[in-house]
C-alpha cells in the first residue's frame, strides 16, 4: 500500500483547547481522523504533534496532500 492513503475528500473541522497538544495523522490509516491512533506503526511514518496556540475552530487536513500541515490549504480540490 502506498501512502499517506487519502483519509477524506474535506477537512474536518476541530475544536482546538490553547496549549493542548495534538498529534496529526499524516499516513491516512488511522480510524479516528483527523488524529493518529497508531495504525502507522511499521509503515515508517509518523504523525505531526502540534500545540494548540489558542483555543479556537480550525480545518484539518484529512486528504493528507496539504503544504500547511496538519492545517488544511485547498489541496483536497
């Protein structure tokens, strides 16, 4: 299989929590999308963990082609 598998066709939107930290599926495996769950293990990737700057709605990329990860940019079109 090749990947990052395409997870979905839209982003999710998330309630991010200021100072939280999240961890980014970037191999499209993972069932609880937009987030890691370990299904990545052996495939050589791993996820992108990043802290929530403030709390706030934001697009996450599920197509796994954005240039801004884990942030959506418009690749999915």
């Amino acid at each position: 299989m090749e990947l990052p598998k395409r997870a979905g066709d839209n982003p999710i939107a998330v309630e991010l929590e200021e100072g939280k930290k999240y961890a980014w599926c970037t191999c499209g495996l993972s069932e609880s999308q937009p987030f890691c769950n370990g299904l990545h293990k052996g495939s050589g990737m791993s996820p992108i963990v990043f802290t929530a700057e403030k709390t706030e709605t934001k697009y996450l990329c599920t197509c796994k082609q954005t240039k801004n990860a884990p942030f959506c940019d418009g690749s999915h079109k």
